[in-house]
C-alpha cells in the first residue's frame, strides 16, 4: 500500500467551480450523472486530470458535451484520468452506476435499514462518482434525486430544496441547491421513509432557520432532547463565539448503521441513532450528556470545518481539534465546568496517553497515512482540543475571541492549515507563542518534572522545571516544548496567597494586574530547563500546579502524600483537588500491585480511606464533583504507569481496594444511596444528574461487598428504578458478581428491552466488559444471540469492542481473548476495514505485556497481516503495531 506524506502536498492542476450531480436510486442500482466545470489552476495549463473513483461503474464520459473516445481516457480500479483535457475552462460529465445495497462498509452511498444515505469524509467521495477527492477542491452543488415516491418518500441533500415534483412511474424527485462552496466530504443525501421533529431557531440578526430531525416513524418520540441541544448550540455559538447559523434550513438524519458518531455535511448532519434518540427510560445520564456534546460538535462545525475548512487531511486538528475544544466548552456551560474537564481529562490519560506512547504514535498534525480513515483518532481529536485550549490559556478569554475572529475573517471559505489557525491567534494579540507549533509536529507526551523549594529569609519560593519528551516511531530526539504551566500557592490554612512577582530568565516580572490581586499565573515553560522563583512569599506555599490541566503532558512533582492530601482538601481549582486525590490514589495502587507480584498481603492505607470519607461527607461540594474524586484510576491508567503491564495484578488491587472502601464506609455509602434517590420525573439538568450519579457510584461500591442486605438493596434499586440510568446502573451492580441473581436480572432486562436495539446494545457491552473470569466463551455464545449482527456497527462495538476494554479477559494468559478479536477483525475486514482497523488496535499495545501474552499477540496480529485480500485501512494498525 502507497504512504501519503504531507511534505508531499501538491496545488492541484484544476479546481471545479459548480457541481451538479443527479441520482436515479434504484434496488438494484443506482446510477449518478455529475456536471463538473473545470477551470485549470494556471492558464493554458493542460496536465491530465486524475479524478478518484472506487467501486463505481462508468458508463460515460463527456468534455463539453463530445462523448469521448478510447484513448482520451484511462478508466482503472481507483482513477479516471482524462490524458489530454482541453486548455481553458471545459464541462466535464460523467455517468457512473453504484451498488448501494451491497455497499457494507458504509462509506459513499450505502442502504441504511432501508433508507438510503451517505458518508463522505474523508474520501467515500470517490465512491458515488469520479471525482478529486480532496477538501481543497471546493465548488458550489446542486443535487438532483429521483426516486421511488412510496419506497422513498424523503428526498434530501445540502443546501436550499429548490424544486420537487412527481413523476411518471410513482416516482418523484427533488432538486437541493447548495449556495456555499464546499469540498466534496460534505456532501450529502438521505433518501428514504423518515418524518420529523419540526422547530425553528430565530438567529441573532432575527433570521428564521426551519430545523427538522428525520428519523424513522417510530424513533421521533426520543428527539426532544436533540431538538433541545441544537437549539442550545446555535444560541451557544453566538454567544460565545459571534457565529450566526448561514441557510434558512438544518437538518439532522437518524440512521442505525453508521462507522462514527456523527458526520457534519453542509445542512444535512447524520447521526448515528445512539447519538440522537433519547428517552428517560432507555437512555442514560452518559447519553443525554454524549447526545448534547455531539449535536453541538457537528454544529459547531458548520465555522470550523465547513465555511473554513482543511487545506488537506494532514491539516485534520484544524478542524477537529478546534470543534472538539468548542463542543468540550459548549458542554462545560451548559453543565459544570470542573466535572467536564475531569471527564475530558480523564479520556485523554485512559485513551490519548497510551497512543502517544505506542506503534501508532503520530503528532496532532501526522506526517504520512497509508489510509486516512485511520487517523481520526484521540490525538487528532482530544489532544488537538488541548492545543486549541493552550491557546486560551496563554491569551485569556478575550484575547482567543480576538483570533477567532480573525480566524473566520481571514479565511472564510477558504481551505487552510494549522499555521494559519496559529497565525490568527498570533496576529490578534500581538503575541509572542516561541515553539507553540512543535505541538502541532511532535508526538509524544511530554514529561515535566517540577522541584520546589522555599527560602524563608528572602521571602522566595523556586520552581525548578525540566522536561522531556519520549522518543516515538520515527522521531527519535525531540526539541523542548512550550508548555503552559498554570500555577496557584496555597498558604498552610489552604487559602490562596496572593502572587506579587516572578523572578525568570533575569527578569522580574510583575504578577498583579490592574491592582487586582492575582492567585493563578501562567509560566511558560519552553526550555529542557527552566526556573521560576516567586517573590513576597511570607510562608513556605504547597504549590497547585498545572491548574485546570493547563498542558498535555505527565508532571511529576516532588509533592508529599501530606502535600496531596492538603490539595485534596483545600484547592481553591477543584480540577486539582480530584487531581491530587488521583495522584495518590495512583501511588496507593502501583504499590499494592507491587504487593500482589510478591505475593504479599494487600493493604489499605488509613490516610486514604481518611480521605474519602471527607470528601464523600464534604455538604459543600457538588454531588458530581464527589461522585468522580471518589473513583478509582481506570486499570488501564495504571498499567500505563509500569514498566510490564500486569493486568491480573492491577484487576486484583483495584477490586481489592473498592470492597475495602466499600467495607469501612459502608455506613456512607448506604446514606448517599438512601439520600440521593430520583424523584419519579427525569430531569437532565446538573443538579439531578449529580444526583443520581453520585447514588450510583455508591451503589456500585457497595455490590462489591459479600453482603445479603446489599443484594436485597440493589435488587430493590433495579426493580423500581423510573429511569434508565438507575435501572441500568443496578444492573451493572448486580452483574459484578457471578450467580443467580445475575443471571435473571440480565435475562429480565432482555425481555424488557429486546424491542430497542439501542438499549440491546448496552446489554451486549455489559456482558462482554465483565471481569467475570473465562468471558471470552459468553462473549462467543453472544456473536450468535439473535440480536447481534456483525454489519452493524454499534453492535460490533459494544460486543466486541466491549469485551477488549476488559483487560482480565482480552488479556487472559491462554491467549484465548487474542485469539478471538484475531478471527473476527479478519471476518470484519471483509465486511467494513473501518470498523475492523478500531478492532485491530486493541493489540496495538502488545508488547507493554510479559512475554507469554506478547507471542500471543504477535501471533494474531502475523496471522491479520497475512490474510488473503486485507484492506489498507487493517493493513495500516497491524503492520505498524508489528513494527
Ligand atoms: N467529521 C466527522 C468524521 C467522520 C468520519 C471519518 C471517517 C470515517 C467515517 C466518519 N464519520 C464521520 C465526524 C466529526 O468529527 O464530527
Ligand atoms: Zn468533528
């Protein structure tokens, strides 16, 4: 397979100005005639013209209206090349015919339970019709749709419908004009038996915008809460950023079988289903919450994506990075900020950190793809936010306002890259950003190590950092970063002292601003080496430091345990009170793990359990903030930290030191069960979800304990659960531990649900995530439950992907989870490489384990790199996890 580099980046020789594409959809085919004009990028230029095509049937192929003959084309597997085009301006026309209803990778136009729909980002363009399938080819489109009226009685593309009519046959058509240029990836068209939720949105210069959601009949009950969020996001984005919604219509398609979570198309965003429907009784909190986010993300995207999009695919974090940022803010609004922040922060270490460390490292901005499908991954997205918030935090809120503004003026319709976001904020405030773009250029997680001292006679307290950042594939030695470092000094009764002046570099600079005390600054760090002493300190400080987690990177301070627990306690940011409770909760449990690899007895320290107990019985702090700092690293967090993952180990001290929790709290635990109930009505605001979040973290605490009366309580809690979260919260209680009663909950909540494919699929992830030894066996019988289908997405990833999330199980030490993910990433290639290529990444990691399980692993993934007719997509994660 060919490697795409961004060094590489061409202009293109033509660019297109209109567009016009008609479809005849048809059950056995469906044929595509597109209309291109074609204007050569440099006069009198006559290069041939390499248009992509995949899977697509041409039928003809027209300059200016004169069919053209053998050898004035070249027709293969993946190009159309036109070898001598005209010199100037020409049309070009071209009739292909396509398979929808065979298509199962789900990329171009495919059969979604029946409807028709498409997905084109990054290049399922090149599977509709012939074209330069490239975010820098930008036209204006109209889209024509001809079809059968009963079969498919919704006709929708982009853009305004300017016309539509019956037609002989029973068919009919409709025809969708575009007014703003696009590139090619967000195109879309939905054609199929739909009806929709019907709103409308009064924009801040008084426009009425018509917003529809389509969904199958059945399914429009559980859009009331997508409705809502859009509203909320196009308010949001005028607020927050001054960006007003530009066509009198925004659509949004539900549709069950899709590769994402959702796709951004000009007017026309599809969702998949599990991202728009939701009902108190078959969605949870964690959906409402996804469901808002998302919403917002794809809206969000009509600025940053759509008006102004990508130069090319390397330039990906331009769009995403800085979407994902907007959406992680818009929900930070509409909910509280500090739990927000910890659940990002808390995705980026279980999910972005061990990336950045492994085969598939690459930088927000990658230097070469084999396929880019591969590449929408946690760095691009989440630690790409990261670099977009750094911006905020070096320039305030008003000074990244300014450069977003500048942003969209500069570039409005134009198709950019990361330097230009960069230049913006740069150009906006004058400001001085040294290496920021390394960010943008070297993967890898920094490592920041921070020394403290206090000179009590000069008044002075000294931060010493230095920092590194890990040599990753192909970038052996890397150069210090520019990392802002957010830091606040708390004096021995917890309160924060005032900041006067920072000595660094030779200079003195002034802390206080406006004769406003200040309590949190911002060093840069931008050397291997580098100290900043605080002047005026009357007392020796505990340092707060990273405040907000101001940078992506692993700090390692020579803090105390007696210093963490003092933060725990009495951090005015509360994202670093969770953050020093985690920290010592993370040393807690790699020194059980050392215990349990000697086989010497688990302990708890008495300290920790101390302080739990104070923050679960803390009245002052918010019911979410207690339900996350009460939790536990994720198992995977902690192998991150060892020199050889030991899953065993770490499954053992995270479930030990739960029931101990759970043991000597357990009076706690049993109030805040007790105290916290739902009221009959669901509500998705902050107050309730708090609420019923924190009663199930307790809940779940408690059903790890050996205990008749709990099991009567959580049983109790099950079966008069009024909503999803509660119900399914239970469920997961109950299902901690082997047994009769797990058993029949879990077949009770089948028969209760196995109407909803969406609830069904939460059903599957519980079973297939359980630690419950052996798995892999109910995991198989699972592939063949009646509802289970292999071409569905979301199914594949709660059964499958569900069960390689369980690290006891995917790792089990016979090889026998290997072993499994191995035959079925091979029978998933053939039926959607996307789907197969996230499965295949669950071995990426293999060599972080002991010997035994490594051959293990490397056996499978030898076996996937041998298969006969492998897709790229496959090709790209094995090979570079073999590497
Ligand atoms: N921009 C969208 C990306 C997307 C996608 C990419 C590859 C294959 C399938 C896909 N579906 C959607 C989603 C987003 O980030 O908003
Ligand atoms: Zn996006």
């Amino acid at each position: 397979p060919k490697e795409i580099f961004l060094k590489d980046y061409k202009l293109p020789d033509y660019y297109f100005d209109t567009v016009d594409l008609s479809f005849f959809l048809g059950e056995e085919k469906t044929t595509v005639s597109a209309k291109i004009s074609v204007v050569p990028r440099v006069d009198g230029g006559a290069a041939p013209l390499v248009l992509d095509g995949v899977d697509l049937k041409l039928i003809s192929v027209k300059i200016n209206g004169n069919e053209l003959k053998e050898g004035e084309f070249q027709v293969g597997p993946r190009h159309l090349i036109l070898t001598s085009p005209p010199s100037g301006n020409f049309i070009l026309e071209t009739v292909t015919e396509i398979l929808p209803h065979k298509n199962t990778s789900l990329e171009g136009l495919y059969k979604s339970s029946g409807n028709f729909c498409t997905q084109c980002e990054a290049e399922g363009f090149r599977k509709i019709t012939f074209y330069q399938d490239r975010p820098d080819i930008m036209a204006k489109y109209t889209c024509r749709i001809e079809a059968n009226k009963s079969l498919y009685p919704v006709l929708l593309s982009n853009g305004n419908l300017i016309e539509q009519g019956d037609l002989e046959g029973g068919n009919h058509f409709a025809l969708w004009e575009d007014p703003f240029k696009k590139p090619c990836y967000l195109f879309a068209l939905v054609a199929g038996q739909l009806e929709s939720r019907d709103d409308t949105f009064t924009t801040c210069s008084g426009r009425k915008v018509a917003l529809k959601i389509w969904t199958p009949p059945q399914d429009l009950p559980k859009t009331e809460h997508a409705m809502y969020s859009l509203k909320a996001a196009m308010k949001w984005d005028e607020d927050v950023f001054g960006r007003e919604y530009d066509l009198d219509i925004f659509n949004i398609v539900s549709v069950p079988d899709f590769n994402m979570g959702a796709m951004e198309n000009k007017s026309l965003n599809i969702f998949n289903s599990k991202l728009v429907l939701a009902s108190p009784e078959t969605a949870t909190d964690a959906d409402y919450a996804a469901i808002l986010g998302v919403i917002g993300h794809e809206y969000f995207h009509n600025w940053t994506g759509n008006r102004v999009t990508c130069r090319d695919w390397f330039q990906l974090s331009l769009k995403e990075g800085l979407t994902v940022f907007r959406d992680q803010e818009f929900s930070s609004d509409m909910g509280s900020r500090t739990v927000k922040r910890i659940g990002d922060v808390s995705k980026l270490r279980t999910y972005q950190f061990p990336q950045d460390a492994g085969p598939m490292a690459h930088p927000v901005r990658p230097h070469s793809y084999i396929k880019m499908d591969n590449f929408y991954t946690v760095t691009v997205y989440e630690k790409g936010a990261e670099v977009v918030r750094m911006y905020k935090t070096l320039l305030g809120s008003q000074g990244f306002r300014k450069g977003t503004d500048l942003y969209f003026e500069r570039h409005d319709g134009q198709a950019v890259t990361c330097e230009d976001f960069f230049a913006a904020m740069r150009d906006a405030n004058d400001a001085d950003f040294a290496n920021f773009l390394l960010w943008y250029s070297q993967a890898g997680t920094p490592i920041v190590k921070v020394t403290s001292s206090y000179n009590a006679e000069a008044r002075t307290f000294s931060l010493k950092f230095s920092q590194t950042v890990p040599p990753t594939p192909g970038q052996p030695v890397k150069e210090p970063m520019f990392i802002p470092v957010a830091a606040g000094l708390l004096d021995s009764s917890g309160k924060d002292m005032p900041l006067s002046s920072i000595y660094h570099d030779g200079k003195l600079e002034s802390v206080a601003c406006c004769g406003q005390p200040v309590y949190t600054t911002v060093l840069r760090v931008t050397k291997g080496e580098e100290e900043f002493t605080f002047s005026d300190v009357p007392e020796k400080p505990i340092p707060s430091l990273l405040r907000g987690y101001s940078a992506p990177i692993r700090l390692q301070s020579d803090l105390t345990d007696d210093d963490l627990f003092f933060l725990l306690a009495h951090d005015s940011d509360e994202f670093n009170r969770w953050e020093a409770g985690q920290i010592l909760a993370r040393k807690l449990m790699l020194s059980q793990v050392a215990n349990f690899q000697k086989s010497s007895p688990l302990v708890l320290d008495p300290q920790f359990v101390h302080g739990i107990k104070c923050i679960l019985l803390d009245s002052s702090l918010d019911k979410e903030f207690i339900a996350k700092a009460i939790t536990l690293p994720g198992e995977g967090e902690v192998m991150d930290l060892m020199e050889v993952a030991d899953p065993d180990a770490v499954h053992a001290v995270r479930k030990f030191i739960r029931k101990q929790l759970a043991s000597q709290l357990k009076h706690e635990f049993l109030n805040l069960v007790k105290e916290n109930r739902s009221s009959e009505k669901y509500v998705f605001d902050h107050t309730n979800m708090a609420r019923r979040t924190l009663k199930n973290t307790a809940l779940g605490y408690l059903a790890s304990l050996e205990d008749e009366e709990i099991t009567e309580l959580v049983l109790h809690e099950y079966k008069t659960a009024t909503n999803m979260t509660d119900q399914f919260s239970a469920l997961a209680a109950i299902a901690q531990k082997p047994g009769k009663a797990r058993d029949d909950a879990l077949a009770d909540f089948y028969n209760q649900w196995q109407h909803d494919y969406l609830v069904v699929n939460k059903w599957f992830a519980l079973q297939s995530s359980s630690d419950i030894p052996g798995n892999v066996e109910n995991v198989h019988k699972l592939l063949s439950h009646q509802a289970f289908d292999i071409k569905n997405p979301n199914k594949v990833y709660s059964l499958i992907g569900g069960f390689c999330a369980s690290p006891v199980n995917f790792h089990a030490k016979d090889g026998s989870g290997y072993k499994f993910l191995g035959e079925i990433v091979v029978q998933l290639d053939k039926l959607n490489p996307q789907v197969a290529s996230r499965m295949v990444s669950a071995f990426s990691r293999w060599k972080r384990y002991d010997e035994t399980r490594q051959n293990l692993a490397k056996a499978q993934l030898e076996k996937i790199v041998s298969a006969n007719g492998l897709s790229e997509n496959v090709y790209e994660i094995a090979s570079k996890s073999l590497a």
